[in-house]
C-alpha cells in the first residue's frame, strides 16, 4: 500500500485484483447515480463498511459483560396468579 497524503493524514491506496466485470459495472452504475466517482462510490462503501463494524450493538455488549463475570443465573419466575389483573 502506498500512503498519500490529503488534508494532513496519511491515506493509504488500495488495489483490488480480479473484480469481476459485472460487479465493476454496477459499481460504475452507482457511482454515477450518486455522481461521484467509481473511487469515490469505493470509498464510501468500505468506509461505512468499516464503521459499522466498530459499532457495538446493545446485546452483544450486554453479553460481553456476562462472560467477563463468567455468567449471571436469574431465577425464571412466572406468576400464574390471573385474578389480579395487570393495568397500565
């Protein structure tokens, strides 16, 4: 990879070998329809690609904290009791 730089950060260049002609195309179709560039429309994906990977999602951290204490036993207690009625 080689780095260039753009506004004070280092960029690092991609090339990406053996892309099928159909999925170049329908990146071109994107690009254009967006009116960006085919390497503008590229960068745009896998930025956001990158992104949401670094997003923690509400369950798997809630189940991170769970194996760091190695796991939480909550009792599964059902009230069968139907006379008195729930109101909201």
């Amino acid at each position: 990879m080689e780095n260039f730089f753009q506004e004070g950060k280092a960029m690092a260049s991609v090339v990406i070998r053996n892309l099928s002609e159909s999925t170049h195309n329908a990146l071109k179709f994107r690009a254009r329809a967006a009116g960006r560039s085919t390497e503008a429309e590229i960068r745009l994906i896998l930025d956001n690609i990158a992104k949401a990977q670094q997003t923690v999602r509400l369950g798997s951290m809630l189940a991170s904290i769970g194996q760091e204490v190695d796991g939480v036993e909550l009792d599964n207690v059902r009230d069968f009791d139907t006379k008195n009625e729930v109101s909201f």
